[in-house]
C-alpha cells in the first residue's frame, strides 16, 4: 500500500519525463556551448595576439557571440519548461492532496492544519526554479575536469581537489542544517496552529482575558521557532562563506599554477585562462547546489511527507452508481468509536427506521449521540456491523451526499453566497431547489431582507449572520435536494420559538415525503415531532421503540432497560 502510494507522487513526476528529458538536451547543448568562451579566449590569446590578425578577431568574435547569445536562449527555454513541470505536477497531485487532507481530517481531526498544501507547494516551487539546473549540470562536472586534465594533469588535480573539497562542504552543510531544519519547522508549525486558533476563538481570548496567556505560548514557539531557523541559517551561511572563499582561492590557485607552467612552457598563456574559466564552471554546479540546497530539503522532506499522507489514504474504488434510497435505514450490530482512539464509543446498536419515520435520540451528555450521527451520515466507519440505507452499506455508495442531509452541532459555512452555501456549492445550482430548502428551513423571509438577497455573501464560517441565521442556513443545507436520509444533532440549539416551530414543519414535511429523520436532541419540542425514540447510556442502546411507550418506561424506571419497550428484536423493528 505504501509503496502504491509513494509510486502515485512519483507517477506525477514520470508524467513529465518528456520534459525532464527535454530539460536534459537543453542542458547538454548548454554546457557544449559554455566552453565556447574559454576556447575564444584560448584562440585570441595563442592566436590572435601572436598573429595580429583582425579578420580572425572580428570572425571568432562573431561566433562567439552568437554561441552565446543562442546559450542564453536555450537557458530561457529551459527554465520555462521546468516552470511548467512544477505547475503540471501541482495540477496532477493537488485533487488528491486535498482529497487526502478532508479525509485525514474525518480521520484523526483537523489538528494537522493544511501542512500538506505547503508541502506541495515546497515540491512546486523547487522544481519551477533555479534548484534542478544543478542536477542537470551536475552530471558534466567530470567532463570539465577531464578537459582540464587535457590541457595539463596539474591543472586537472588543482581543480579536481577543488570539486572535492566544495562537495565535501556541500554534505557537511546537509549533515550540520537538517536537524536544525526540521525542529524550526516543528516549532514554526505549533506556532501558526495557535495563532490560527486564536483567529478562530478571537471572541472568546477577548471576553475572558485569555489573550495575553496565548500570546506568551504562541511567543514563546515562535521564539523557538527563530533559534533553530536562526541556528540554521549560521551554520548555512558559514558554508556558503568557506565556499565563496575556498572557489576564489581555486581560482588564484589555478592561474597561478597555470602561470608557473607557462613560464616553464608547458602550456600556452590561452590554455591557463582557458583552464580557469572552465574549472569555475565545473564547480558552478556544486555551488548552485549549496545555493538552492535549502530549497531542496525542503522539496525533498515535503516528498516524502506526502508520500506517506497518499499511502494512508489511497484514492477510493470507483463504486457502481445505485437508485436513489427509498425505503429503510437499517444499523446492524454497530460498535464504533472515534477513528483516531481504541476506546469503543458504541457498542452493540441494531435498529430500523422506514420512510416516514422520524427517530429522536435523547441521553445524558457523553451517551454517543454526535457518534451515532457521525456514522449515520458516513463520517466515521463502524469497526464492526454497518449502517445501510435500502441494505446497502453507506461505503457502497457512490454518491452517498445525494441521499442525505446532515446538520451537525457547530454548523460551519463558507465564504460564499447565500445560494451557494445552501445548494452545498453544486457546479450546476437548481434555483428552485435552493428556495425550496430556504422556505422549509423558514430562511426564505430572512434571506429576502439581506441586501442582495440570495446572491449575499455570509463571509467566512458566515460571520455575517446571527447563530441563529446560521443553524436555520445549515438546515436548508442539510434539506436541499430533498435527500432521503436527514440527520440533525442539536438542531434547535441556537433557535428560538419560531425556529422551532420551522424546525417542526421541516420534520413534518419530510415524513409526508416519505424521508426519514433522525434527530439528536434533549428539548421536549422536538421530540413531540418524532415517532420513535432511541435511548443511549454510556454507548449502548438502553431503550428504542415508539415514542409514548419509550417515554412511559423511562419514566416509570429510569436507570432499568425494560425489554417490553421493544417486543420484536430491535433489528426487526419498524
């Protein structure tokens, strides 16, 4: 699995192996062209100068001039090519990126921020910019050098050990900064974590003084944070230093030893100047490679995280499109709990409901009630038994968001419109469909008071509305295309009278419609709405059946299950 999964960041990278390949042409036609300067200056010196020719001047000086020019061509086109790769490959793995993160977030909780969409940013930005040019060129570092070995071994050795000593600086300052990296990353994450849920509950820091107390944490990792990036950048910017240092004293090291030789005349003054140029671009990739080597950390921690995020959660199997669900919902032995804790929630739930019915599940605070909506709509998965609309199991279904409708306790909207938050963002929006859901929720009056009706945009988490506005919103949400199965978890808590009252007809009319309604509540308005009642107590199912008989037996014996409730098995139960 994990290796699947890897091959899929891969697969997106072997996509564009015609533009790698292409890049690599480029660059090998670029690096043929670069020694075209230093065989010009060897020809002007050993040439030119000894012959006093003006002609062959002006000739050379021509060439050269347009090998460069057409380098510096090829030099642009390569870098867009790689501009394009990075966009490519962010277009190929962004869906599932995102996919995986919503997934993860069900999973373990949205504790782990977007980190993902950074680290694919991390791999974009690498490979559109200057950092896999030192790959390409990489490759004719011995080529170079082997020219130089050409001209005089000495001069070979001089710059051989030169190449050495830079990629021994290069490994040293990978092996010195990871560390350090990887904790100011760890710390600068915690920090934005904080500040992001200080943005969120900026209110409630305000109204109880609780901003200075957040403030001295969040200073406090992001101090952290800055020592390690500080650390880092230290031991980074010595590197980069010896490096400048130790490439010039190459430089002063090779023409001296080449101007010894040309005294002694082995060589020829052009081959000493030659010499130089080509041995500073033998060495140009090992410090375009410390330049960008930040860069490629980077790319190369947020590959691997990635990777991993992809193995945990592979894309879905394409499941066969079925009929609408019409009929039954049905749980079957369920036992559950929250996906990322081993503690068992719920334990040992089997009943049914028909269209038309309406179910209220009522119990004490921590009974399982928001876990047996979560599971109700497909949030979590049951570690044992299922949840089946019409006998199929809610992850056989292709299109399990048509068939239901869910309104949770902390309802949460989006930066849009009003239309577009109640039509669940549909590419193809049904304007009827949309006022439909708005007058069930009764938001359709409240709607045409907003100053551009429908087409008002609520803000971010639809800070623009009172809390009741946004649960009557959510509940036109959760009604819009008049799904079979509506799932409501506290739905008045933020309602008053009237809301109640909409609140009561929307039940009522989706039981005429032949839907069915499961509502998690404590107020007795509510449960006057339903036909049936599901009692939960520490996880398990102490009591289900019709209303008025359930609530006699609660009433008579609270604290005692009494089988009389449910005569038939409660899987058998309509």
């Amino acid at each position: 699995m994990r290796s699947k999964a890897r091959s899929e960041v891969g697969a997106a990278l072997r996509k564009c192996a015609g533009s790698f390949a292409m890049t690599g042409v480029f660059s090998l036609v670029i690096n043929l062209l670069v020694l075209a300067s230093p065989l010009y200056m060897m020809q002007v010196y050993d040439r030119v100068l000894a012959s006093r020719s003006h002609d062959t001047l002006v000739a050379l000086t021509v060439l050269v001039v347009g090998l460069l020019l057409f380098m510096g061509l090829l030099e642009l086109v390569r870098s867009r090519v790689l501009v394009r790769v990075g966009a490519r490959v962010d277009g190929l793995l962004s869906t599932r990126v995102i996919d995986a993160v919503l997934r993860r977030a069900l999973a373990r909780g949205a504790t782990e921020g977007d980190a993902p969409l950074a680290d694919l940013k991390s791999l974009r930005e690498f490979l559109s910019g200057q950092g896999p040019f030192a790959f390409f060129d990489a490759p004719w570092v011995p080529i170079y050098l082997a020219v130089i070995f050409v001209m005089h071994p000495l001069l070979g050795y001089v710059a051989t050990a030169g190449a050495v000593l830079l990629f021994a600086i290069a490994l040293l300052n990978e092996l010195c900064t990871r560390g350090a990296l990887s904790r100011a990353a760890r710390q600068a994450g915690q920090s934005d974590d904080l500040a992001d849920a200080g943005r969120r509950n900026a209110e409630a820091l305000k109204a109880m003084g609780m901003e200075p107390g957040i403030l001295r944490r969040w200073q406090g990792l992001h101090r952290k944070a800055l020592r390690f990036q500080g650390m880092a950048s230290d031991r980074a910017g010595a590197f980069s230093a010896a490096t400048k240092s130790i490439r010039l004293i190459l430089q002063a090291a090779i023409l001296g030893v080449g101007a010894a030789l040309v005294i002694e005349q082995a060589i020829s003054a052009g081959v000493m100047i030659a010499a130089s140029i080509i041995m500073a671009r033998a060495l140009s990739p090992v410090e375009q490679a410390l330049g960008n080597w930040r860069g490629f950390v980077a790319a190369r921690a947020a590959y691997q995280r990635l990777s991993r995020l992809l193995a945990a959660f592979p894309r879905e199997p394409e499941r066969l499109r079925l009929p609408d669900a019409a009929s039954r919902l049905h749980v079957d032995r369920l036992l559950a709990g929250a996906p990322d804790s081993p503690r068992p929630i719920l334990a040992g739930l089997d009943f049914s409901l028909s269209a038309g019915e309406a179910l209220g599940v009522i119990g004490p605070s921590a009974s399982g009630k928001s876990t047996l909506a979560r599971l109700l709509v497909g949030i979590w998965r049951p570690r044992s038994g299922a949840v089946r609309l019409d006998g199929v199991a809610l992850n056989q279904w292709q299109d399990l968001g048509r068939q239901i409708g869910y309104l949770p306790q902390d309802v949460e909207l989006f930066d849009g419109t009003v239309a577009e938050n109640i039509a669940r963002f549909a590419a193809e929006m049904a304007p009827e469909a949309v006022i439909a859901a708005a007058r069930a929720a009764n938001l359709h009056e409240v709607v045409a008071r907003l100053p551009e009706g429908y087409n008002t945009r609520i803000g971010e988490s639809g800070q623009r509305l009172s809390g009741g506005q946004r649960q009557r919103l959510g509940l036109a949400r959760a009604l819009y295309g008049d799904p079979f199965l509506v799932v409501l978890d506290e739905p008045n808590a933020n309602l008053d009278h009237d809301g109640d009252l909409a609140l009561a007809e929307a039940i009522a009319g989706l039981r005429a419609r032949d839907r069915i309604v499961v509502v998690m509540t404590h107020r007795p308005s509510i449960i006057d709405c339903v036909d049936k009642l599901l009692v939960l107590q520490d996880g398990r199912q102490r009591a289900f059946g019709p209303r008025d008989e359930v609530l006699a037996v609660e009433t008579r014996s609270p604290g005692r299950i009494d089988r009389k409730v449910t005569p038939l098995p409660a899987r058998e139960a309509s």
